[in-house]
C-alpha cells in the first residue's frame, strides 16, 4: 500500500516492481524477483517455466498488474501459477487504479 501511495497509478509495471523490492528489503522480507517457478503436471517437472514477478517466503506468489480493470483472466493465471508450482498462495496487485487493489488466491493442495 506504502508504494502505491506514494507513486500513485500511471507507471509501468517495472517501475511497481522495483519500489516494491525495495520496500520488500526495507521491512527485511525474504524475496526473490522475477523467479523461474517450475511446472509440474501430476508428479513430473515439465521443461517449461513461468516467471513470477516476486516469489515471498518461499511460498507466495506475488503477480503485479497495471491494468485499469483486473479482467478474469488474470485471476485465473495465478490460479494456474498456484496448482502448477503446488503453491498455496498467491496475491494478485494491481497499481493501475486509483485506490490498490488486491486479491488472495488460494489453492487446496
């Protein structure tokens, strides 16, 4: 919320996720930027891989946005993200509207 209120809605994508690395490093929250999470269809690893813009604590997903209206779609692709890595969770952010908007995604494994 820190980031968003500071910069407001307007910027690129990149510009959210380095303002929000550095709040990540602020508050000493272990992260990874721009990982390469593996894919697994039923107990096998697939060769492909998706990046995640920030993968938290080991275990939570972070998927940013800059979209004026969050369409289903990227619901979903966090969705996806969650049951192909065997993450539990993961939060959908989107800078692009005037008040932050988020989500929680859980999966059930």
């Amino acid at each position: 919320m820190k980031v968003h209120s500071e910069l407001g809605p307007g910027f690129l994508e990149s510009v959210y996720q380095e303002a929000l690395e550095n709040e990540f490093s602020n508050l000493e929250i272990p992260f990874i930027k721009e990982v390469k999470m593996e894919i697994y269809y039923g107990d096998k690893k697939l060769k492909k891989y998706f990046k995640a813009d920030f993968l938290c604590y080991d275990k939570i997903i972070i998927e940013l946005k800059t979209v004026s209206f969050i369409p289903p779609a990227h619901y979903a692709q966090v969705k996806n993200y969650l049951v192909a890595t065997k993450k539990e969770l993961g939060i959908l952010v989107n800078f692009g509207t005037p008040s932050l908007t988020y989500k929680r995604i859980l999966n059930r494994v």
